[in-house]
C-alpha cells in the first residue's frame, strides 16, 4: 500500500520504494487543468507514466514492495500522481480532516470521473431524527460501488474511517442491480426494496421510497438525483425510465439500474428483534424503538449498529485486495483520528452519566 506523506524541503517530488528513486523534471505541478477536457487528462497520464520514476513506483506496488514515500511532493503533482497510479482500480486517498476531504474531492473530479467522496454520517448518538439526505447518498454509493467490484478512486478522512460499519456481505445481500428483460415478480421487487429499508408510498415524493400501481413499480434510490418507473409486462422489466417526480416526466430510457439498500445498515426482521431485545429501556432511541416493534427498519440503526452485529467494519473492510492507499499527512491522519476517537468516548460517556445512550455506543 502507497503511503504518500509530503516533506517541503525541495521543489519537486522524492520517491523512495526499497532502492532510492527521483521523478524528474517532466512531472510539473498540475496548474491550470481543472476546465480541461478529459482527453486532455489522458495525456497527462500518459505523460506520467512514461516516467521512470513513475515506472519504478508503480512496479514496485505491483509486486507488492510497498509501502512507498512519496516525499516533497506539490500539491498540483499529487493529483494526478493519484488519478493516473489507480486507473482501472480501486484507490483510497485519506487526508486528516473533513474540509480537506471536501478541497481534494473538489479538485479530483478534473482528473477522475468516477471519484467518490466518503464523510461522516453527521447523526446524533441520540434522539435520531434526520441525518443529511447528500452524506447518506454519498456513502451508499461507495459502499455499493465497493461491494459490485467497480473501480473507483474514493476520498474520505481520518473521522470517517473510524465509523463503524455493517458486514460487507450484510450490504450486498440488501443490494440490487435490475436490467431490461430481466425477469422478477414486482411484489417480489416490492418486498425486497421494503425489506431493505424503501418506505412503500402511494407517490413518491422524495429518496428512499417506492410505489407500486399494477404494473409500474417507481423506486427512488438514495444515491440518485431522480427516480427511476420499472415497467413490467407481466414479469418481464419492459421499460426503465428516470424521470421527474414533480413533473412525472420522463428524463431518460436506461438498460439498468442499481437499488442500494435505502440505509446503510441492513435490518432483517431476525436481526431487528435481537436488537429491540438488547436495547431495553435505553433513554434516547424511541424512533428506533418504535420502528424495530413494527418490524421496519430505520435510520438511527447506524448508532446502534452493535446490536445488530457482533462484527465490527469499517470502510477497509469494503476494499479489494488491490487497492491502492494514498495517506495525505500520515502523521496530522494519526493525530485527528486520536481526536475524533476520544471526542466519540466523551460524548458517550457524558451520555450515559445523564441516563442516556447505550453501553454499545462506547
């Protein structure tokens, strides 16, 4: 795994992987490519790893000499040092805190189309209510791309990784991939979108819900901006459409569609009934009370995800065998990771002083 920490005491980037190697001059910082159209990026990459010390590096990770420093390295070479080593894998870049996941995501999306962005879940340990409908589509669909295998270059922080997550297999069991011409009963659809946290509406009004009306089933994944109506011929998926759901209008004809679960913790009746055992008469979780007694699943799940799992994840867990890992400032990664950890056991213990929150969240 590539550990790329940066040392500002020279202009221009120092490679060291087992035997010392320099990039040379052909690899200049990266000013100036954001509006650049992406057969432009091609030829940078190709640029760069016509380099030798590119070569070096990239052999190197292949037959697994790694970890590699990349040191002095300019901010405009890192990006494309990034974007152009993961083509056609899996990268994780980790940088220390949000707002620098949130710039590098920024300045990425020029040099990879398929970056993905992995924050916090921004949720209470108590009384959940709501949590940002944009971070939860985020984060579905990383960890769906991770569980189908689908290349991509993702950005996150030392905070986020150390969210707990379910089993990966857990997530891929609630996960979906429908293409015309396939065949599936719609109230078999139904169930298994139900099953997997969908709320059944007799419209759809926004994400997370579905709607079935004879043969048209409109589903609405969280990680999409509109929702896309399945239309069956008995039960033969016909037609796929995206379209608006003020207007009911069709955007678009697709051949597929990907149906993430509607949260990122799978809820089995089974699991949901353990679950509702072990938490008692625990202070500060009525909504998940209320929802796990009427057999749904529901969103504060995530803080309680140790009793629906014995299992603890996290996103590495998620991760192919090849992928690569880019660590921004592995030092400043350390250190806010042993914030962010201390800062979760204050809060549940000022918690559980107050008669609220679950020994669990600890």
């Amino acid at each position: 795994m590539p550990t790329l920490p940066r040392r500002r005491s020279s202009s221009f980037p120092d490679i060291r992987i087992g035997p010392r190697c320099s990039l040379t001059k052909n690899m200049k910082p990266a000013t100036g490519w954001k509006a650049a159209e992406t057969h432009m990026m091609d030829a940078l990459f190709a640029l760069l790893e016509k380099d030798p010390a590119w070569k070096s590096l990239d052999t190197a990770l292949k037959e697994g000499r790694g970890p590699a420093a990349v040191f002095s390295c300019p901010e405009g070479c890192r990006l494309p040092l990034w974007g152009s080593m993961s083509r056609g894998k899996t990268g994780l870049i980790v940088t220390d805190t949000e707002a620098a996941a949130l710039e590098l995501y920024r300045q990425e999306k020029t040099y990879r189309e398929d970056v993905q962005l992995f924050l916090c879940r921004e949720m209470p340990l108590v009384h959940v209510q709501a949590a940002s409908a944009q971070r939860r589509s985020m984060r579905l669909s990383v960890l769906s791309r991770l569980c189908l295998g689908m290349p991509s270059l993702i950005i996150t922080h030392a905070g986020a990784l150390m969210e707990r997550l379910a089993p990966p297999e857990a997530f891929f069991s609630c996960l979906r991939s429908l293409r015309r011409g396939e065949e599936i009963p719609p109230r078999t659809l139904l169930k298994f979108l139900v099953d997997s946290g969908y709320e059944r509406v007799d419209m759809l009004e926004g994400p997370g819900q579905c709607a079935l009306r004879g043969d048209i089933l409109d589903v609405f994944p969280p990680q999409r901006e509109h929702p896309c109506r399945i239309e069956f011929y008995g039960d033969e998926i016909d037609q796929l459409r995206i379209f608006d759901e003020s207007t009911q209008r069709s955007i678009e004809q697709t051949d597929s569609i990907l149906l993430p679960p509607a949260f990122e913790t799978p809820q089995t009746p089974a699991l949901m009934k353990k679950a509702l055992k072990a938490l008692g008469e625990a202070a500060g979780f009525e909504s998940q009370r209320e929802s796990w007694e009427q057999g749904r699943p529901c969103l504060g799940a995530d803080v309680l995800l140790p009793l629906l799992y014995k299992e603890a994840c996290c996103l590495f867990d998620y991760l192919p065998k090849d992928a690569l890992l880019f660590l921004t400032e592995p030092g400043r990664i350390a250190d806010e990771g042993k914030a962010f950890s201390l800062s979760c056991m204050e809060s549940v213990a000022g918690l559980l002083e107050r008669g609220k929150g679950h020994p669990c969240q600890k």
